[in-house]
C-alpha cells in the first residue's frame, strides 16, 4: 500500500506547466552533440527480437484461429541490448555487461553487437542457460499472438563471478550506467548492489528501468524510469491523473531515487526532479505504429542529456520526447537518431505554434 511507504511525503498541490519555449533548435542541437563519445555501461536482461510478419487470408479449419502466410522474418537484439541500439544510434559508446546462453541465438546477438560497434567483453556465455528470444507474429500490422522462449532459473557461480569482474571494470571506464531490468534473472540483490556501489564511488550517474520482481532491491539511483503500469505496481494503485502527484512521490521515496519520470504512452510523462516542481510533458507523437522498445528509447536519451553540463532534466526529457515520437512512428524494435530528432522536431512546430530558431 502507498502509506507502507510514503509516510513522510508532503505532496505537492498541482504539477508545473510545460514551458514548451524550454528547448529552442539550436539547443537541441547542442544536446545531441553533447551526447556523441559518451561512454555508458549497460547491465541487464538482453534477448533477441524476432519479428515474423505475413497476411492472414483465412482461418484454420482446424481451430478458430487466423492462418498467418508468412512473408518476412526478422531478427533484432532486444532488452538491454536494444538499450545499446539506441546509444550507438546516438553516437554514444555503449558496453554491456549480460547473459547469454551458449547457443546459436546468443552467437548471433554477440555478432551482431559487435557488427554495430558495442563492445561485448562484459556479455558473459553460460552454458546452462538458454538466450531469451520474444517471437511476435504480425500480420497487416497488428500482432497476432508473442511466444517467449528463456530460461528464468537462477544463474551458478561461475556466471556470477564473471558479472562481477565485469561490473567492477565496465564502471571504471564509462560516463553513466543504465540498469536495463526485464525481469529475466540478471539484475538481482547482489549484482544490483555492487554496480550501485562501484557506480557511486565513481561518481556516476545511474539510470533505472525497473520491473516489478525486483522492486525491493532497488535504491540509490539518479533517476527511474517506470512506464504507467509499473508505477501502479509500484504505488499501489492504478496511477490516475487524480494521484499521479501522490504516485510519483511514493515511488520516488521507495526506489531511493533522486528523480523519477513515468512514461504514459500517449498521455505524455510525469517529471518529478529532484528539488523541484513536476511537470507534466504531453506527448510528440503523431503517429503509433509499434511501442515496442520506446521505453529503451527514452533511458537511453535521458542518460545521455542528462550527462549534459547544465542540462535539466525537464530538457532531458524534451528530447527523449521527441526521440520517443520517432521510434513510435516505426515498426518493430527501432531507434532513432539525431538527425531524425531534429528532423521531426521541425515536423512539429506548426503543432506547437513555435518559431525555430
């Protein structure tokens, strides 16, 4: 329940209004170079996207269910490793430390995140585990049915010993962290614990999308970043306008987190800095097509600018708002990349009744 943890809460009466003059063109183009080199170290659950896409011309004699002729089949790295996309698309320099199992699929994951320039030392082989793979069959556009194939069970020893050699010297060469959490066995009390340590012993800014079997080992972080639904896990409480202040607060005090943002899908996010008022953050998307991977989107965007000298974290989110609005326009689990920020936000000005700069 809420009051178990937020006891001590003062709630603020009303969120602030976006100021939509707080970022002109020309400091966004200045955030999106200062994201370029920087260097961040990914922790988290990787697993392989598989997108079958075809048409539906009939139904199964054999069950009530549509006959999908497939057209196309298509593999993309998925979870954390998405997270990584996102970041090398930005011109950042990711590296990931992960699981994977010894078997074909995550060859064909390290071989691609070495084809797009992350560095793979840190992604760890354990043979007694199998690479997650989320299959999502598509027809005309709309999802069918998803099959996930993984192994959720506890991971050895020998696994573990090598996470920790390689959280320990992955925060020793990067600018931030991001803790990709999707709930497959990785990110658990211990690892948590010590990339937190190691992280704040250097100083470095932590970035967390959290999943709800894990919300009571979550703490210390710069920001968090739960989409509506884990906000409600995480509350209490279906999060609602009418509580959306209450719930933002709570989650702040009970993941330990200086700043907190809940991703609504088309209601925009709720910014909650630290010492500072909300905000409220309408959506820029025109058009949804898929919202598979925008939350990878928007952390990796918010780390990033929030790396930023002088940067807020109402801007940081600006940007990922906008970087957002791109990736939702696209199929399957996409990124975007500076030019095409810039791109649509001069697709937006009409909307927003703004002169560029």
């Amino acid at each position: 329940m809420p009051g178990s943890y937020c006891a001590s809460v003062i709630i603020s009466k009303e969120f602030m209004k976006i100021n939509e003059d707080i970022l002109l063109r020309p400091q966004l183009e200045a955030l999106l170079e200062v994201m370029r080199g920087r260097r961040i170290l990914v922790f988290g659950d990787v697993m392989v996207d598989c997108f079958i896409r075809g048409v539906v011309e009939r139904i199964s004699p054999e069950a009530p269910v549509p006959v999908v002729s497939v057209k196309s089949r298509e593999n993309r790295p998925g979870g954390a490793a998405n997270v990584v996309r996102n970041l090398l698309a930005l011109g950042a320099r990711p590296e990931i430390v992960a699981l994977v199992g010894d078997d074909h699929d995550g060859q064909s994951l390290k071989s691609e995140l070495l084809e797009i320039g992350c560095g793979i030392a840190g992604l760890v082989v354990d043979p007694d585990r199998q690479t997650s793979v989320k299959t999502r069959i598509i027809a005309h556009q709309q999802q069918v049915v998803r099959f996930d194939q993984e192994t959720l069970t506890p991971f050895g020893e020998s696994s573990r010993q090598q996470l920790r050699q390689e959280i320990i010297a992955g925060c020793a060469e990067v600018d931030g962290v991001i803790i990709s959490d999707y709930g497959k066995g990785v990110v658990d009390r211990e690892l948590f614990d010590l990339l937190v340590g190691e992280a704040r012993r250097r100083r470095l800014f932590v970035a967390l999308d959290p999943k709800v079997a894990n919300f009571d080992i979550y703490h210390d972080v710069d920001l968090v970043t739960p989409n509506v639904m884990e906000a409600g896990q995480a509350y209490g409480f279906a999060v609602t306008s009418e509580n959306l202040l209450s719930a933002g607060a709570c989650i702040k005090e009970r993941f330990e987190s200086r700043s907190v943002i809940i991703t609504r899908g088309e209601d925009g996010m709720a910014i909650f800095p630290e010492n500072r008022v909300p905000v409220l953050l309408p959506t820029q998307a025109r058009e949804v097509f898929d919202v598979t991977g925008a939350g990878d989107t928007v952390i990796s965007v918010l780390t990033l600018a929030a790396l930023g000298s002088g940067v807020s974290l109402e801007q940081a989110a600006m940007v990922a708002n906008l970087a957002a609005g791109v990736v939702v326009g696209k199929t399957g689990t996409a990124t975007t990349d500076g030019s095409e920020v810039l791109a649509y936000f001069d697709r937006l000005q009409p909307f927003l009744s703004r002169t560029t700069s």
